[in-house]
C-alpha cells in the first residue's frame, strides 16, 4: 500500500495589508488570509488537483508547502518529517526531494543562460558528480522529456512554450526530485501542447514513482491527470474526492457551478442543465475581507434559496470538512 509523502495539516499563511499602515491606524484585519486553514495528503505515486478560482490561494499553499514562504502556522509533514519550521540549511537538503515546476518560465528560466548550463547548474548544485557524469546525466533528461538535444545551445527565448515546459521538468527532474508541485503546467499552450505535457507528466510518475500537486483552473486536464481533487474557495479548501466524483457528483454547490459551467460550455444545446444551483450572478467578493462563516454564502444560490439561513454566516457554525463516504469530503451546511 502506497506510504503518504505529503500530509498538511490546518496549514495558514497570512499576508500584512501593507495598506493599512497608511490608511487606518486601527484596522481590525491586519492580514490578508490567502491560505487559511487547509488540510490534504497526498500518497507516493498519486496526483492531487487543486482548483478554484484566480486569487483563491492555490500558488501560495504549493509555495508555502515547498517553504518558498514561510507558514503563519498549522504543519507540514513531508515523508514523515516536520519540515514546517526546519532550518535552512536542513531545508537546502530537502530540495532535491520537493521541487515546483513555475507557471511563468520565461522568468524561473535564466534568460542569459543557455539551456545545457542551466540543466547543468542544477545538477551539479544537487549532487556532487564531475562534468562527463554531468553530461550523461543531461541526456537521460532528455531523451525522459522527449527534448531534442540539438536544444541545449538554445536560450530560453528560442524555445516554444511547449518546449520550455519540458525543460522546467527537465530541471526538476535533474536535481531527483520524488514530490513535484506542478503550478499551472499547461496555461498558455495549444490544446495538442497540452495533451502532450500531461501525457509526459503521467508517464513520468507511472515511470518513477513521481507525486504531484497539480495547481490549475483547468477543470478537464484537472480531472484527467488528477486521482483526486481538492476544491479551493478563499483561502480553504471546500471539497476534496476522487477526480471522477467530484466532477460528476459535486456535492458543494461552489464546485457543482465550476463543473456545471464546464458542461455548458460543452454541450451548448442543454444550457439548462443544473440550473436549479447555478447562479445567474457571481457578484462581487472581497478575497482580502471574506465573510465569517461560510465564505462562498455570499454569492451562494442555495443559501439564497433557502432563505438566507443564520447558520451560514454565523462564525461559530463555519462549514469544516466532514466525510460522506467515498473518500469524499464536503464543507458544507447544504450539500447537494
């Protein structure tokens, strides 16, 4: 039976409003809760999908698991290790096993450096292996990422998003990494780019027992690549199962919009389907000031429906994560 390599527990991290220094001296929320309470673990060779929408915090939980920021509290357990107030130097050991793969790669690329020495640099940084190792080493990278090698000459700037994407895995990969937070993989590629860096990261982890944490807003990759899926709204985590459940039997009616939005964009000729919970309005919402209670009431169709009922927005009764069978998980006072 797979062992869990990741575990986090009531993990927070909260920023300063930098603007409250200047326009109110007696700001009662000084912070800003990006991530505000999530708890998940992921086993050895599965993927877990975190979805929601922009600004909900699913870069900041990848970046704060990985202690590239610092948590405002709550733990990190990586490999049966409390990694979640380690020292740096300790820290600097980890990297090789926990590594991300960045959204923007034009700037996690060095632009002066041509591909080989940047494939180069992270090996070498990771493990003590002379240049001729270091060589061979680089055209496994390859040849496991279907690069050609005709692109190590080549800048980052010469290289097409696809290509740019291999080489992020490339170097990921070069330092031995066995936990990978993939950050947006497939944003701003082709629908065929797409399939195919899906396709290589898939074969990569049947081939070397990878685990991810695949951060995206992309519902059909998501759900292709992803054994389970966590549903992130303002900074927590408001349902979490199996990929295929929770596409088709999404009980929190915030996740039942994503995916019923999804539906409709395909399947054009039934756009009434699932309108009994899906909202003709988003409306607006403040991800720096969420509500107390449950934070999705506000722009939620089923609390309106009901009739705004007092237990949605009462701060004691806050919706927390409760099992309903399956290995399925919903935070929720009216589940669907």
């Amino acid at each position: 039976m797979p062992k869990t390599i990741l575990e986090v527990m009531d993990l927070k991290k909260h920023f300063t409003d930098r603007k409250g220094l200047f326009h109110s001296l007696g700001e009662r929320h000084p912070s800003i809760p990006a991530v505000d309470g999530v708890s998940f673990y992921i086993k050895e060779n599965e993927t877990v999908g975190l979805v929601g929408e922009s600004g909900c915090g699913k870069t900041t939980v990848g970046r704060t698991i990985l202690r590239l920021e610092k948590p405002t509290s709550g733990k990190i357990l990586f490999d049966g290790k409390d990694i979640t107030s380690i020292p740096t130097d300790e820290l600097r050991r980890l990297r090789g096993q926990m590594q991300m793969i960045f959204q923007d790669l034009d700037a996690a690329l060095n632009p002066k450096m041509r591909i080989r020495d940047i494939l180069s640099e992270a090996i070498t940084v990771h493990h003590k292996i002379d240049g001729a190792e270091a060589g061979k080493r680089i055209s496994d990278l390859l040849e496991q990422v279907s690069l050609k090698k005709s692109k190590l000459s080549n800048f980052p700037h010469e290289l097409s998003g696809g290509e740019k994407r291999r080489v992020g895995v490339a170097r990921v990969l070069s330092v031995g990494a066995k936990f990978i937070v993939a950050d947006e993989p497939t944003s701003a590629l082709d629908v065929s780019i797409q399939a195919q860096i899906v396709n290589l990261l898939r074969d990569l982890q049947k081939r070397l027992g990878l685990s991810y944490l695949f951060i995206s807003h992309d519902l059909p990759v998501v759900e292709l690549i992803s054994h389970k899926v966590a549903v992130m709204y303002l900074g927590k985590i408001v349902e979490i199962g199996l990929s295929d459940r929770i596409a088709s039997r999404a009980m929190h009616p915030y996740t039942h919009i994503l995916w019923s939005s999804l539906v409709e964009k395909q399947n054009k000729e039934n756009p009434q389907k699932a309108k009994s919970v899906q909202a003709d309005r988003w409306g607006v919402f403040d991800f720096e000031r969420p509500v107390s209670g449950c934070r999705f009431a506000p722009r939620c169709p089923v609390y309106e429906s009901s009739g705004r009922p007092a237990i949605c927005i009462d701060p004691s009764t806050e919706p927390q994560l409760e099992d309903i069978g399956g290995s399925h998980q919903v935070a929720c006072h009216f589940p669907l």
